[in-house]
C-alpha cells in the first residue's frame, strides 16, 4: 500500500522543518505523495517544489487560508495553484499584514502581564509566516509555560490572557481565490469544525457553487465515524476525498508525517483523484 500526506506546514509558517527537510522525512517515511499547506503563505513553495523536482517522490503545491463563514472559522486548503497569481497574492499579504498586528498586539498583552518577550525574540524563517505557534515557543523556552497545550491554554487561545482574534476572509471568496489561480480548494478537517457534522450538509451546496472541490475526509481528529459520514457526504456532493496529518514537527500532536496505525494514514487514491481533478480543471478552464 502507498501512503501520502497532503497536509503539512514549513517553517515558513508554523512548522519546524524547512520544505527541504520535509520532502527528506517524507522518503524516510516511505511516503509516495506530499503537500506543503503553509498558512496564509506560498512563500516556501518555490523551494518545495524546486527540491522534490528530481526526488522519488511526487510533491504538489499548496496552503491553508484562514477564513469565517457566519459565526465559524474555516481553513480552506489550495492544491496545485499558480502561487505566483498576483490576486492571490494581494489578498495573502493583507492576511499577513493583519498577522502581523495582531502579533503585535499579543506581545503588548504579555508584556503587560510581566512577560517580556519581544518580536525580536521569535525564531521564524526570514520570508515566512510569523503565528502564534511562534510565541509559544518563546514561552517555553522562558520557561514561562512547559509546551504548547500550556502555552495556548494560558494565554494564546479564545479566552487566553493575551488572546487577539484574527482577522480572516470570507470562506466563499477563499474558495474563489484559489480557484481563480487553477487550483483544487478544499475545506480542512470538517469534523474539528463542525464535530456532529450537523451543519455541513447544509453549507456544502454554496461552497461548492464557489468552486469546492473536496473535503478533507482522512485527518487525525476524525473518528470511524466522521471519517464514513465525510465519505458519504463528499460522494452525495460530488466532492473529491483528500486527506493529511496537518503536520508541523514531530512531537507536536504526537501524529508523524504521513501518519500512523494508530492515527491512519492516507492512500495514494486520494492523490490520485486530486490530480486528476486538477488535470481535468486544465483541460477545460472556466
């Protein structure tokens, strides 16, 4: 059996490992398939897709859009886009521009709790994505908070001491964005959104008049059973099934890249329909 992750971030968001050395774990892992999703950034693409160029193993191009829609936060993942499309990118920077206020803001909540942590003390790459992951990792190595359930839990999560919320765009225009650039937009683990998936059947019509293309079914949130109910209901919708770790380091979550017994894993079909999709998207644009 053949096993793919079409989920995971760099450094140039929140994760730890460069695209390089993602695409080196993903062969170490035995790993046919892989997709790098940064949040809100395509900044590591180009060093993603350059690496894996030559490598034995398939890569596609990707990200994660934060986005709402009503009261609800979703992430809306982009496959096989042109990350070089210039309204995608207008509308990335205004999202990092906003990240990086609310940073701002979330350091001057710290300091006034007696935290002196400054921006000068977060560990990103250069051209990449500074988050909230990053603070919490400077409150642990103060020694303010032991990991990252902690530091969320404390102070960075709704309803945390230094929480600021996040400004997002709407679902519907992310799903349109990605669109636009030839890629597959999806929405990200569903169940973590909506866990009795009571919502989503309703939801699915319009974002699929957007330009939905799939769900995400295999993620390590979801049980048996909204793993069958997200089969189901991407079948009903026409929806393609794809499926990731949304891996950021090893220790994180507790899930390696690619998955394991115990969290699932992803087969190589669902690779198999997204690039069909997007092949079949080619050949006949909008």
């Amino acid at each position: 059996m053949k096993w793919i992750d079409l989920h995971t971030h760099s450094n140039f968001s929140d994760g730890t490992l460069s695209p390089a050395e993602l695409i080196d774990l993903a062969r170490q892992r035995g790993l046919t398939a892989l997709a790098l999703t940064d949040h809100d950034t395509v900044a590591g693409l180009d060093d993603f897709l350059a690496y894996g160029a030559d490598k034995p193993l398939e890569v596609i191009g990707g990200i994660e859009i934060s986005a709402w829609y009503g009261d609800e936060s979703l992430h809306i993942l982009g496959y096989g886009l042109d990350h070089s499309d210039p309204e995608l990118n207008l509308a990335l920077d205004q999202l990092q521009q906003a990240r990086h206020q609310r940073n701002l803001k979330i350091l001057d909540k710290l300091n006034s709790l007696g935290i002196d942590i400054k921006y000068a003390d977060l560990e990103y790459e250069e051209n990449g994505q500074v988050g909230r992951p990053h603070i919490a990792r400077a409150l642990i190595r103060r020694g303010i908070t032991g990991d990252f359930q902690e530091a969320f839990y404390r102070f960075l999560r709704r309803g945390g001491s230094a929480y600021v919320d996040s400004f997002r765009i709407h679902a519907l225009d992310a799903i349109r964005l990605i669109a636009a650039a030839g890629g597959a937009p999806v929405l990200a683990h569903p169940a973590v959104m909506d866990p009795t998936l009571s919502g989503l059947p309703a939801l699915l019509p319009e974002l699929r008049q957007a330009g939905l293309a799939g769900l995400e079914v295999h993620y390590p949130a979801h049980s048996r059973r909204q793993y069958q109910d997200l089969l189901r209901l991407a079948a009903e919708h026409g929806l393609i099934a794809t499926g990731g770790t949304d891996f950021h380091e090893e220790l994180r979550n507790g899930v390696p890249l690619g998955g394991s017994c115990r969290s699932g894993r992803v087969p190589y079909s669902c690779y198999e329909e997204l690039t069909g999709y997007l092949a079949t998207k080619q050949d006949n644009p909008a």
